[in-house]
C-alpha cells in the first residue's frame, strides 16, 4: 500500500539526526546561561512571537519534566487563537515585538529565548533588537536555512532585513527546510508534512535537559514541574507554584 507516513518519517528522522550531530555544542552554550540564570534565582523569559512559533515557547512552559522558571510571554494578537490572519499580519508590523517586551520587567544579564521558526519576521526581529538594547542574553531557536533563503524585499522582513541568527548571542538552529514541508505527491503542488512542531520540541526539550544536568553539577536543584495528572503530582508541583506563581503572569 502507498503511504505518506514512511517517507516522512524518514524525513524526520534524518533531520533529528542533523540536529544532534549539529547543536550539541549550541545547546551546551545555552544550557549554561539559564543554569547561570537559575543559580541567580531569576526568571527565564521565552517569547514565540507569532503563529506556530508559540508552540516552542509554550513546550517550555507549564511542562511536566520542564523548568517552572519560565516566563512566557503569550499575547494574544499574535497568538492564532487571537485570529490566524490576524496573526500574521501583525508580526509583520514594525514596532510590536518591542512592545511586548518592553511591558516585561527585566535586568540587564536576564534571558530571552526567541522561539521563532523562520526567524526574519519584523515582530521576531524587534524583540531581539529591544531585548539587546535592554542588555539581555538572547538565545534564539529559528532555521538559519529558511531565513538565508527568504528574499530582503519579502514583506514579513523587518525593515533593516536582519535574520534573528545574527542578533542572538547563541543560536540553536533547528533545521526545519525552507517551506516548512518535506512530503511532495505526485501532481499536487504543495509539499505536506509540515516538521517544525517536532524539531524545535526536540530542540527546547534538549536544552531543557541539559540544563538540568548542568545545575547537577553545580550542586543546584533545578525547579521543575511534576505533570498533575500523576499521583503526587499537585503535591510535588506546590512548592513552585508558592516560589513562582507571583513571578510569572501566565500561571
């Protein structure tokens, strides 16, 4: 029988490969400056700007098995449960992602983790730019290939034309191919199989972990979240729920 489901499988497996082979290095770098940021006792701000880019910053947060020190930042003009649209008209929009940021309370030295699949859009790029002129570490998750391959004059750029890789003080690249798809049918025009959802997850949740092993090492315990549904769960969650649920607005 003819399926899709083996070839993309394929695909995916290939690309996690690249990954490993490629960002341990990257996700070294990273993990150090949110253990860095732990052992400070101070938050982890994660934005996603826009359209399914949220899906990276809401893996790390609210997560079983993920860090309970994560700041998301969720607006919901840009989010698709605010319009889909509507979503991507505004992360095209200069002057937004700044915003949103700047409504944060930061300190130079904090981070900010841009979850942004294609990593050029005007939202994405204002936000790294804001976050630099606050003196915060920028540690990004985009696609070096789909930025390089997007054209300087395409209407979702920011007006300066920077790719979010350039601006960030560590970039993880997570590979997802130009397009998004890697599935082509015969006489159907448009690729299928979309794969950043899967890639950048394997991406947030590597550097989850690694992180966690690192304040091992440094002799420090990690806040992180028990999933609720498990016996135990909400008993084991309480102690960060009393530690961050003043700090952070989306709990």
């Amino acid at each position: 029988m003819n399926t899709t489901i083996d070839p993309y499988l394929a695909e995916i497996t290939n690309l996690l490969a690249t990954i490993r082979q490629e960002e341990g290095d990257r996700i070294l770098a990273a993990a150090r400056i949110l253990q860095d940021q732990i052992s400070r006792d101070r938050l982890i701000t994660v934005f996603g700007v826009s359209g399914h880019s949220v899906i990276g910053c809401e893996e790390f947060f609210w997560r079983a098995g993920g860090l309970a020190c994560i700041n998301p930042l969720f607006d919901l003009s840009l989010n698709l449960s605010g319009g889909g649209l509507k979503s991507t008209r505004l992360e095209r929009v200069p002057g937004v992602g700044d915003k949103i940021l700047a409504s944060q309370q930061t300190a130079p030295g904090d981070v900010l983790i841009l979850t942004s699949i294609y990593g050029m859009n005007a939202a994405t790029i204002d936000a790294a730019l804001e976050a630099r002129k606050r003196g915060l570490r920028v540690i990004a998750i985009t696609s070096r290939q789909h930025a390089a391959a997007t054209p300087a004059d395409f209407p979702a750029r920011h007006p300066s034309g920077q790719n979010l890789a350039d601006l960030a003080e560590v970039t993880i690249d997570n590979h997802v191919p130009h397009g998004d798809c890697l599935i082509h049918l015969p006489g159907f025009e448009q690729p299928l199989g979309p794969c950043s959802t899967i890639l950048v997850s394997f991406c947030v949740q590597w550097l989850v972990m690694e992180t966690v092993r690192l304040c091992q090492e440094a002799g420090l315990v990690a806040p992180v979240w028990r999933s609720a549904n498990t016996v135990g769960g909400d008993a084991s969650n309480a102690a960060c729920l009393e530690r961050f649920l003043p700090r952070v607005k989306a709990l």
